[in-house]
C-alpha cells in the first residue's frame, strides 16, 4: 500500500471542472429533466446539430429495446413515437458513454466498465417494467449508476491504479478497495459529478443507495439498480475475470418481491437487450 494521501470529497469536488464536458444541449436536457414546458422542437434542432449523438440516439431508438413498427430517423420523430423522457434518456445514454477517454489507468478495464453499466440499464429497465416502475429513470440510472467510478479513474488514475491493484492482492470488492486506497468511493464521486452536471434527484438518490438500498430515504429506483447490478454480475455479463458477486440486501430483494420464475424470464430477456445495446453503443 503506497503512502500517499486518501482524498476526500471536496478533492474530488475540485477535480470535476477538468473531466470533458456533456454536449451543452445535453447538459440542457439534464438540467431541465423536471420541467414540462420545455419547447422540444428547440430542442430535437439543438441535437441534430450534433451529428455522432443523432446517429447513436437514433440507432437506439431504433433498437429491439424499443419494438418500434417504424423507422425513426430524426429526433423529432422518436420524440413522437417514443415520447420526450425517453428520448431525452436516450441521448443521454449516446452522449454520457461517448463522453469519457479511454484512459491512462493500467489494470482498468474501459469496455467492461461499459458493459457492466449497459447490462446493468437493461436488467434495471426490465424490473421496473415488472414492477410497473418508470423504466426511463430505470435505465438511465442503471447506466449512470457506477460514475463515479470513471470520475475517480480520469481525475485520479495513478491512485485508480493502485486501488485496482490493491483489489487483485485482497481479492475483496473494488468499493473496499476504493475506500482503502483512496479514502473515497466511487459512490461519493458519483453523487459529486450528479450534483456538478444537475442531475435529478431521483437518479442522485439511485446512484448514491445502489449499494446501500436500506438507508433510510434511499428510494426504490436504489433497490431496482441494486438488486439488476447483483443479477448482472451473476449472469457474468461483462465477462470481468474474478468477478464477485456483490452480496444483495434481502431488503431490496423482497421489496421487488418476484418469484423465480420470471427472475428466469428476466434474465433471458436482460441478455438479449444487453447484446443489442451494446453493439449501439458501444461501437
């Protein structure tokens, strides 16, 4: 273990103005994500200008995710035939996994940290849809729920390094190794840049009680990407070697309160939206 500082919160507070910046009508369509009289017509032209975002939003609009009978091939038309939340969640998933440069961190692996973050969006989005549960906010902070951890690896990737190392000798979870090494989580870092890019409380309260889903006020979005970040580290989907499963609240667990036959269905179909998405987005 090297003897070097643990950060602190405010450390990483300090570093988020260096991270690269969401597209500004991204950064819009996030800081807007509670209000209803946005004009969406402003805002479909203000994407299209960007043309990598429109094509990797459209080609998940256009994904099996969605079933669509149509083709949609402009902003404007997804927003019609799948309505602005979803859109809006959608270009958010093409800009936030675009956003990130691979980076100078050995032992981290990029992809897989994608896999696991679109595997764990799919099995989030098909349990809020068993729990009748909005599957917007499902999927998205699904996506977003480990952040923090990209946060932690471009602002510190020298002690990132470390952590990952550390993770390797104890064989101990990555958050244990997170908290010895650096002194903070990639859950604090998440909250950080969630406040920093003016996410909404629903996804700052998912992506701060997804590990901790019986806090007090963790809301129950923590305990849907609780209990899908648990099912996609069992079904293995981002082939990460050694990988452990993390241990599930059985708070959580009974709160979505499914029986094992559609926990069977569920992950069936969590792999085969996890195949598609990743091929959009990821490609």
């Amino acid at each position: 273990m090297s003897n070097h500082a643990t950060l602190s919160y405010d450390d990483v507070v300090r570093t988020l103005d260096d991270l690269p910046s969401l597209p500004a009508v991204v950064m819009e369509l996030l800081n807007s994500i509670d209000q209803d009289d946005i004009d969406i017509s402003v805002l479909a032209k203000k994407v299209s200008y960007d043309q990598a975002l429109t094509a990797k939003t459209l080609r998940l609009a256009n994904s099996s995710l969605y079933g669509l009978q149509v083709k949609v091939t402009t902003i404007q038309q997804a927003i019609t035939y799948l309505g602005f939340q979803t859109t809006r969640n959608l270009i958010t998933a093409a800009a936030v996994t675009g956003c990130f440069v691979e980076g100078h961190c050995p032992g981290f692996d990029h992809k897989a940290f994608w896999r696991h973050s679109i595997a764990t969006a799919a099995c989030a989005k098909v349990l809020a849809r068993q729990m009748r549960f909005n599957q917007d906010y499902a999927f998205t902070a699904g996506l977003l729920h480990d952040i923090g951890r990209l946060v932690l690896v471009s602002c510190f990737p020298e002690q990132y390094a470390a952590t990952v190392a550390y993770r390797a000798q104890h064989d101990c979870y990555l958050l244990e190794a997170e908290r010895a090494v650096l002194g903070v989580d990639h859950v604090a870092a998440g909250l950080a840049l969630a406040e920093h890019w003016n996410f909404s409380d629903t996804m700052r309260l998912a992506i701060g009680g997804h590990h901790d889903p019986e806090a007090p006020g963790a809301g129950f979005l923590a305990a849907i990407i609780h209990v899908a970040d648990a099912i996609v580290h069992a079904l293995d989907l981002a082939q990460v070697q050694d990988d452990l499963v993390p241990p599930v609240s059985t708070v959580a667990w009974t709160a979505l309160g499914l029986d094992e036959e559609i926990y069977l269905q569920l992950f069936r179909e969590t792999e085969l939206q996890y195949e598609e998405i990743s091929m959009v987005l990821l490609s």
